[in-house]
C-alpha cells in the first residue's frame, strides 16, 4: 500500500507478510468517506492434514489517513 497526497507526493508505505510468509494477495480496494482505506485479500499457509495441501485465509486490513 502507497498513501499518496493530492500532489501525487507519497505519505506513507504498509506492507502485509502473513504468518506463513507465503503468498498473500490483495483482491479488492475502497475507501470510505472518511478516507479509510479497506484491503480485501487471503494469505496462504500450507497447514493441512497432508503434505502439500494448502489452506488459505481471508484477510481485511483498514487503514487511517495517516496509516495508523
């Protein structure tokens, strides 16, 4: 994530690394009228019964206008 001002000049950075450090995608962005930015998205984790099977969680991340 890249907080930018109306000049285009960046604000803040955020970075997600999920437990399993796999692969976490972001799917779908918006921001409310207060300017709080939702990310939508899953982090993976290789946590099944068998080798090789992979689990998946959803994941929602809010973030201020400061990046708090």
């Amino acid at each position: 994530m890249l907080g930018l001002a109306p000049s285009g000049f960046p604000l803040w950075t955020a970075n997600y690394d999920g437990p399993a450090g796999l692969d976490d995608q972001g799917l779908d962005i918006a921001v409310d009228s207060a300017g709080h930015v939702y990310v939508a998205g899953f982090s993976m984790d290789q946590d099944g019964d068998e080798a090789g099977e992979w689990m998946g969680s959803m994941v929602l991340m809010r973030f201020t206008p400061d990046s708090d």
